[in-house]
C-alpha cells in the first residue's frame, strides 16, 4: 500500500504540459492530508485538492479516511466505500514525484523511495468523491488504487515478508487521456505493474519531524 509520497513539483507540472495548479500543498504527503487530484471534465482537464483517503457518501465524518487511502482494483465494485464512485467512472490521477514503501531487512522495516528514473513525475490512478457531511461540509477526497504486486520485480521485495504484496496502479504518460476519459468502470487493461527499467527504488531513511504518521513510526530512527 501507499500511505506516504510526495506530491508533483511546479516544475514537473511545467514540464508535462500540464495546467497550472491554482492553489498551495504541502510537500509530503500522509493519509489525511490535502493533495492535488487531476481529473477531466467538460473544459477539459482540471485540479483539484482533495483528501487523501476516501470519504464515501454514507460518512458521518472524514474519519473514514483514515482506511480508504489505497482500494483494492479486485475488489472496487465490492466495497461499500468505493463502489459509488466506481459505478459512476470517477476516475483521477494523483501525480507524484515519489512514493515510500517499507523494505524489510534483516527482519526490520528500512524505508525505502520509488521514482522515476528520469525525474518526472507518474501518474498513479485514483478514484474520487465529493461528499456533503451532515455539518454541510462539503468534502472532495481520492483514494490511490493498488493492484497484486507478487510477481513485480520491485514492488513485490517491499512490505513485510509474509503479507500481502501489494502496489499502486501507475498510469502511463500516453495513455492519461484515455483513463481520465473512461466511461465504463472496466478498468482491467490498466492493471499492470509499472516497467521496472523506467523506475528505480532507494534508500530514504526516517527524517525527524513534527508530524504524527503511522506510517513513518513503523521504522527505526536508525533505518
């Protein structure tokens, strides 16, 4: 799963053609967190800040977000949080310069950083809602896609050993227009693990800061 990344750059967008980005974000990402989400509409394609974890029309708060972060490709039109947006092609991307996984060695958890080889930034496909809370909040979220990562080269060395090896659905460049523009929740010619030849993985070890993630305390200071 992906619980930690970090966002597109203003000059990644500069350098993919892509619109601008109208409003500020923060430069890490963790579940909860705001983050921008590019989807296509009738002008064409557009961003918007969204939650990080999905918040389905039945919650009562954004508390939901907290375990609909990443969602299963297998099991979409199954699960009450997601099938909604599925069912209606409520598809976006959540561009990202790199994501963090956690790489067990010696039967401890290293964190580990995966990107692009050549510094631009990946398209990891998402699914998004906007739902108005009992308050009258009106909240736009997205949750990343994952799909089974055991026969990956990469992605299937991450997590710890006996779990489930699993990772996020990345987009490629060219085919962008046609996952934004799908009209049938049919999305099984997009599940495959991302080339490992474009992509590499690197050392990334905790760096101390003020923010409270799960995510980053399953390592060691020392990792």
């Amino acid at each position: 799963m992906c619980a930690n990344f970090k966002p597109i750059s203003l000059l990644q967008v500069q350098q993919l053609g892509l619109p601008a980005i109208p409003f500020l974000y923060e430069e890490e990402i963790f579940p909860s967190f705001q983050t921008p989400l590019l989807f296509k509409s009738d002008q064409g394609m557009e961003w918007r800040l969204v939650n990080f974890g999905l918040v389905p029309k039945w919650a009562e708060d954004k508390d939901a977000a907290k375990h609909t972060y990443n969602a299963r490709n297998e099991t979409l039109m199954e699960k009450r949080s997601f099938v909604e947006a599925f069912s209606k092609c409520q598809f976006g991307v959540i561009p990202v310069t790199e994501f963090y996984e956690s790489k067990y060695i010696n039967g401890r958890p290293q964190r580990w950083g995966v990107r692009r080889k050549d510094g631009q930034a990946f398209y990891i496909a998402a699914l998004y809602e906007i739902t108005r809370l009992k308050t009258g909040e009106v909240v736009r979220s997205a949750t990343m896609i994952s799909m089974d990562a055991h026969s990956h080269p990469m992605m299937s060395e991450f997590h710890e050993p006996r779990t489930d090896k699993r990772s996020v659905v990345v987009i490629p460049h060219h085919r962008l227009d046609e996952w934004l523009g799908l009209k049938q929740p049919n999305i099984s010619s997009f599940i495959e693990g991302f080339p490992v030849a474009e992509f590499e993985c690197f050392y990334c070890p905790k760096i101390s800061n003020n923010k409270n993630s799960p995510q980053l305390n399953i390592f060691d200071e020392e990792s």
